[in-house]
C-alpha cells in the first residue's frame, strides 16, 4: 500500500507538470490587477500573436537561465524587487517589452512563473 501511495503521488505530480504550458513572451505591460499585455515570440520573420494573461495570485517571479542541455529557459533566483522592479523594467523599456518565459497551468491564461531575462549575452572584452 505504501509503494502504491508514493507511485500516485508520482504520477501525479509528472502530469501536473507535464500539463503547464510554456511559451516565451515579450511583456509590454502588467496592470495594477494582474493583467499582462504581452506577445507570443513568432516563427522567424512573422509576427508574434498579441495575447493577454492573468497572473495567478501565488504567481512567482524569477531570473531565467539557459539549459544548454534542454536548449530552454528554466527557472534561477528569484527576481529581486518583484512585482514593482519588473513593472519599472517594463516602462523603462518602453514599447520594445522584456523578453520573458511565461508558465501557465493546464492550457489556461493563467499565469504561475514568469522567467525574465534570456536575452543574449554581451561579448568578453567589447
């Protein structure tokens, strides 16, 4: 009974996690509310889709950092200052957005993570 119980609460959790979606973004706007304007990244040379998400209420915000081995953006430290530093990271950058990956759970538009940064490193020595 006790292997059963641990191989559930296994499986569970693999699906639940197997079941979030994500996609990178460009954040343009996050409201007072929770709302964020952003837009999917496109297929090189189209256009991304503009898309509204609502950040969950235990909605964790963190630094991104690339896996070289799974080629994805996976979560790091936590984002320091949070909610109010992304918010003036986002009006700093104006209409250009922050480039972030978001994580949503089961297909819905809510938001559970938001990984920011990935952007492309600066050269040693330039």
């Amino acid at each position: 009974m006790r292997k059963f119980l641990c191989a559930a609460i296994v499986t569970v959790c693999a699906v639940t996690i197997a079941m979030a979606d994500e996609y990178a973004v460009t954040i343009t706007k996050i409201s007072k509310d929770g709302e964020i304007t952003a837009t999917k990244k496109g297929k090189k040379g189209q256009p991304g889709e503009a898309v509204t998400l609502k950040m969950a209420k235990d909605a964790k915000i963190v630094k991104g950092k690339f896996d070289p081995d799974t080629k994805k953006m996976v979560a790091g430290d936590a984002y320091e200052g949070g909610l109010t530093a992304l918010n003036e990271a986002i009006t700093k950058a104006g209409e250009k957005g922050i480039g972030a990956t978001v994580v949503t759970k089961d297909g819905s538009t809510e938001v559970t993570e938001i990984r920011v940064g990935g952007g492309k490193k600066k050269k040693k020595g330039a």
